[in-house]
C-alpha cells in the first residue's frame, strides 16, 4: 500500500516497470549495470483521482546543471508557446505594467514572447545550463526551484502576478501542495494560473506509457486538478485540450469565486466519469496494453536484426528511456540515437548504453528503419524527413500500436 501525494489515501498501484534509470542521464561513457535506479511503479488514488508515481528520486538528481532537455529543439513546440503567449495576454489584457511569472522556463521558448511584446516576466528555473540559454535571450530567471518557500522572495522585489504559467512542469513536481500554496500567495487577486501536461486520458486512450519516466510523477485529469485547487481555494475556470506531446490538457486556474467557469470543465469531468478516469478498474488493463506493445515491437526489431536490416533511432526523449529498459532494448536492436541536442552527442543512453549520435550523421547513415521515439513530433519529423525517407527506408511507430510505415 502507498500513500497518495495528494489526500494521503492508501492505494496500490497498478503497473510496475520495475528498475529504471533517471532519464535524462546521458552518461559521457558506457555505465555498468549498478548504476542509479528507482523502482517505477504507478498508482491511482479512488480518493482524489490522482494518478502518480509510488517513488521518485530526489529532485536535484533530475534537474541540474547539466539537464539535458531543451525546450526550442522543436519548432512546432516554438509555434506552441507563441500562440499560448498570445492568447494569454489577450484574455488577461496583459501590458507593460502587468507581470508574467513562468515556473519552469527551461530556455525561454515561452517568456521570450513575452519579452518581444513589452510585457515584464520572470521565470524560476531551476536547471542553471538551460536557464543560462533563457537569460541570454533577456528574460530575467531566478535558477532556483519554485515552491511555498521562494514566494517571500520573489515578493520583496517583484510584485504580485497577473498571470502564473506553466508547461509541462506541473506534472513532475511531488510537493505540489507547496506549489500551489506558493501560487495562491504570488497571485493576484483577479490573476490566472495556466498550466499545460500530458493529458491522462490521451495515456490511457493510446496507451503511451512512455510518458511514465522519473520527472513524471503525476498524471493529471480535469477530475484530480479540480479536486487539487479545490483544498487551496483554487478554482479550475477552463480546460482545452492541446495536440502537444501526444494529447496534453490545458487547464486554467483562479482564486476561487472571482472569474466565470467555462462550461467546458465540467463537460470534460462528465466525460471523464462516462470513461471510467474515476474507477480503479479502468487501470488495471493497462499493464497488459503495455506489454502487448513490448511483444510486438521486439518482435519486429528481432525479425529486422535476423534479416540483416539496420535499424537506428530518432530522439533521445526521456520517453525513450522507459521504452528501452523496459522493453530491454539493445545495441543489437538498435544501433544508435539521433538527436538534434548538442548536450546528448556522443553520450550513452541511461543503463541501456545505447550509443547518441548528432543528427546530421542521420543524413549520412543510410538506415533501413528507423524507429521515431519522439513520436510525439511525428508531424514535424516526418515531414522534415519526407524526401530522405522516401527512398526505401521505413518509421517504425508503437504508440498506440507497433506500425510500420
Ligand atoms: O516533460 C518534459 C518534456 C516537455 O520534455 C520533460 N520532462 C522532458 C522532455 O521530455 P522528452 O525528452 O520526452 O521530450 P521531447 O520533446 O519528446 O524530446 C524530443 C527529443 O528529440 C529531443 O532530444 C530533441 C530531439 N529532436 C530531434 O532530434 N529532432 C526533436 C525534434 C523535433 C527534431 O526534429
Ligand atoms: N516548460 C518547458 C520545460 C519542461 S521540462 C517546456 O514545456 O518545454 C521541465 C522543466 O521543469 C525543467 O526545465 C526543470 O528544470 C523544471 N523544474 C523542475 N522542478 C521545478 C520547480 N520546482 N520549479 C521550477 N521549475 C522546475
């Protein structure tokens, strides 16, 4: 039995992954076996809805100096933020006397919109190297974790925020009481609090289980994020559904009784009910959908390796380390990662040593198939990749199903 991170029901979890490593530690040479690992398994709390990780490492082991996500390395995921910018300040009626602050800039991919138009922002982040890359566009950043403690400060030289934005950062932060208490006291009266993650029911929907990795300890619904602002005197105004990171909600967030609640939160909640997001035992095929996906893909790559074929990969993703250690995926299956992200060149993959390789050896590296483990930028990809692939060679997909294409 666990205990939610959120009520502090007891629950049990419902898919165990076993070992793994942190996922974004792209090791410099090849690790041993003895490496650092967690045990990854997930859990659903009937109490308050919470789907979350039962264990997660402590944080400064995942986010760092040398964190190895950047978030402009997409430029639909560019286009994203600009228009999410712009919404926002639209809907707040931002100008030069509001103020922004983002938690989790990484390197400014959101605020830099918000710099361009004139209007004053502040990100907290706390992995140095990709805050470094924000500051240098002008944006200001504190590199330091976000939570209830840093508000004072942040206070004593700013002052309250028209808006608290947040993307893909919400979903991997366990002590989320002290965050949403440190937004409660940080926002402004009439403010929002806007933050976007992959969506749970999308996971399910399509079983993307990859989206399950150390720095993602929760998986969220418009039923658990509801339930969540409701014990800070939150309130969740409007939900709308993004097609960023294979299915991702949006929610936004008040203090509680001041903005109009669209309609759309509570058609979602009904719809979420109508799936069973509210019942323990709509989880529980879910571990079986998994290692429907591990059979088939091995299947595949064992059959390629058997006929001689030369399979490699596309993107370095944190998801691809659940995909590879727990499939057990290995340089005999695939002969090595290509990766846009100078950080991960010529590093190894965490535990699996698969070797990562700069992506302009992809062009030169005539592959028969090429298995996309950022399948969630499969639009951008492919479509970058059309001509180059056209001849002969072949993507390999496994969300929600093993596809050759
Ligand atoms: O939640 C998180 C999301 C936002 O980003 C973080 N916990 C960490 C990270 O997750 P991820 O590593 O799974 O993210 P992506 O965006 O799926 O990673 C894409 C990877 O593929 C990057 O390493 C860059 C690379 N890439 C590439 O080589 N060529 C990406 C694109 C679009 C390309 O054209
Ligand atoms: N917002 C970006 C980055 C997502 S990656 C995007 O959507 O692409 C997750 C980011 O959260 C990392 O840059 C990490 O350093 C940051 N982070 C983790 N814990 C945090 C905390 N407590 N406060 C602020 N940022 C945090």
């Amino acid at each position: 039995m666990s205990k939610c991170l959120i009520c502090e029901n007891n629950f049990k979890p419902f898919v165990d992954f076993g070992n793994m490593p942190i996922a974004n530690a792209f090791a410099k040479k090849v690790v041993s076996k003895d490496n650092y690992t967690f045990r990854m398994k997930v859990g659903f709390c009937e109490n308050c809805y919470m789907v979350q990780l039962i264990e997660q490492p402590d944080r400064e082991k995942m986010f760092h100096e040398n964190y190895a996500f950047f978030s402009s390395t997409s430029n639909y995921m560019k286009e994203h933020f600009k228009s999410l910018a712009n919404s926002i300040a639209k809907f707040q009626g931002l100008n030069k006397d509001s103020f922004v602050v983002e938690i989790g800039c990484n390197d400014g991919i959101l605020l830099e919109n918000f710099v361009f138009d004139g209007i004053p922002c502040l990100g907290i982040e706390p992995s140095e190297n990709v805050a470094r890359v924000a500051k240098s566009k002008g944006i200001q950043v504190i590199s330091d974790f976000f939570d209830k403690s840093i508000v004072e400060d942040v206070l004593s030289s700013y002052k309250r925020a028209d808006v608290i934005i947040s993307a893909n950062v919400m979903c991997h932060i366990p002590y989320i009481h002290s965050i949403f208490d440190g937004v409660k006291a940080l926002l402004k009266e009439d403010g929002i609090f806007v933050f976007e993650d992959p969506y749970l029911g999308e996971v399910i929907d399509k079983t993307s289980f990859d989206q399950i990795y150390d720095e993602h300890v929760f998986l969220f619904s418009a039923l658990s994020v509801s339930t969540l602002a409701n014990m800070h005197e939150l309130e969740l105004i409007n939900v709308e559904h993004q097609i960023t990171h294979g299915g991702s909600m949006r929610y936004t967030l008040a203090h509680k009784g001041i903005k109009k609640v669209s309609e759309n939160v509570s058609n979602l909640i009904i719809k979420e009910k109508k799936i069973g997001l509210d019942k323990r035992h709509s989880y529980e095929g879910f571990a079986k959908d998994v290692d429907k996906i591990k059979c088939d893909l091995i299947l595949v790559l064992k059959d390629l390796r058997d006929r001689n074929k030369k399979v490699v990969a596309y993107g370095a993703t944190s998801k691809s380390t659940t995909v590879i250690n727990y499939f057990g995926i290995t340089t005999d299956l695939v002969k090595c990662i290509y990766d846009t992200t100078p950080i991960k060149h010529y590093t190894f993959s965490p535990s699996a040593n698969i070797p990562i390789l700069p992506y302009e050896e992809f062009r030169q590296s005539q592959p028969d198939y090429v298995l996309l483990f950022a399948w969630n930028h499969a639009t951008e990809i492919m479509r970058k990749e059309k001509s180059y692939m056209e001849k002969d060679k072949h993507w390999i997909t496994y969300i929600p199903k093993v596809e050759i294409h």
